[in-house]
C-alpha cells in the first residue's frame, strides 16, 4: 500500500511526542494508583521480533525506553511469536517481573500465518485483561505499516491496527500509534521493510517514553 507522505525525518521526533492512539496520552504521565504487589519502576515490554530487536545491530526498544524514562524496562520479546499463541506469556511476564505496566506491540506474525482479526484481538483483549485482573497497567500498539518486502501484509495490518485503537478505546486504556509515528518520509525500517532500524527503534522508545 502506497501513501501520499508529507513529513520529513527531521520532524519525526518531535511527531513522537504526540503518540497515542487517543490522540496524546496522558497529561500528567502514565500512573498505576492500584499495583498491589507490583513496582510501578517495572515496566515489561511483550511482543515479537520488533521488541526484542535481534534485527537490528543497535540497542532494542525497551534498553532505550530504560534510559530515556529511569524505568525499570524487562524486554519480553520473543521472534516469530504470535499474539495468539503467547496469551498465558502475558501472565508469565507479571509472575516473573512484577512490574507495574506493561506495553503489548502483537500482531504481526499472526497476520503474516493468516489468523483473522478478530481472534487477534481476542488474544489481545486477553492479555489486557490478565493485566488489570493483576494490578498491572496495560499499553496496545500498534505496528507501522509493512513496506519493502513485507507490503504484501500492509492491508491487513493496517486493518489489524485500526481494531486496536477501537480496542483501546472500548477498553479506557493507552494505546501508542507507531503507524502513525511511522508515516513520514525517510528510512525507518531496514531492508525487509518490517523490522526498524537504529533511527526506527528510537522513534519506537520515544513513542512510548511520551506515556511516562
């Protein structure tokens, strides 16, 4: 999917600051009045290859999202997986780190072995709700828009990304729109047009760390 893209790189930083699928997030920083046993230093970040960052010869996401916020940031990325399979995982992170949020960026691979959105949304429904079930604030996203050789996926991430802002908003909860941080002229991603590079995976800490 092609897009008519007004924005230049320069300005991509600064477009980070307005994440938020609800259009900001919130004014006052991300909070968890209720983390029962939970430290609200720790934040766990679950998801696939994007999080872990084993793409990219550069620091991943959360290890920046660390520095960037003084967060205690646990990567809980596992490559290849998918939302649908790594519900209970969503569990085993909160058991493991007990950490106060945790941001969920799950999808794509579901998209790429045909899963229908519904039951991907399902899935992450799911996670949100073994997150509040266990004091822990939960954080959706959304996933830039596939391009190079992953563009045959695009229609139905983008598809899968608009159901994740609905999601967001039935729920009350944030909700940081990489689709959105994305959009904008200049090389994000590396040569497979799905994984971000070393610029990419800052935008993608910053888009976060704005929650905070």
């Amino acid at each position: 999917m092609t897009r008519t893209k007004s924005r230049v790189l320069p300005f991509v930083f600064a477009l980070a600051l307005l994440a938020g699928c609800g259009g900001g997030g919130p004014p006052s920083g991300l909070q968890n009045k209720n983390p029962g046993d939970n430290d609200v230093d720790v934040v766990v970040a679950l998801g696939d290859s994007i999080t872990l960052g084993d793409q990219c010869a550069c620091a991943p996401y959360p290890a920046r999202l660390q520095e960037q916020t003084g967060k205690i940031v646990r990567n809980a990325g596992l490559s290849g997986s998918m939302a649908t399979d790594n519900v209970d995982r969503a569990a085993e992170m909160i058991a493991r780190f007990h950490p106060g949020f945790m941001l969920i960026l799950y999808g794509h691979n579901d998209v790429v072995h045909g899963v229908q959105t519904g039951s991907i949304i399902e899935a992450l429904q799911a996670m949100v709700a073994i997150c509040r079930e266990r004091h822990v604030v939960p954080v959706l996203a959304t996933y830039p828009e596939p391009i190079g050789d992953h563009a045959a996926y695009a229609p139905r991430v983008l598809v899968l990304n608009s159901h994740v802002r609905n999601l967001a908003v039935e729920l009350g909860i944030e909700c940081v729109d990489l689709e959105m941080e994305f959009d904008v002229e200049g090389d994000l991603r590396q040569a497979d047009g799905l994984h971000p590079n070393d610029a990419g995976t800052q935008i993608i800490a910053m888009a976060f760390a704005d929650l905070f």
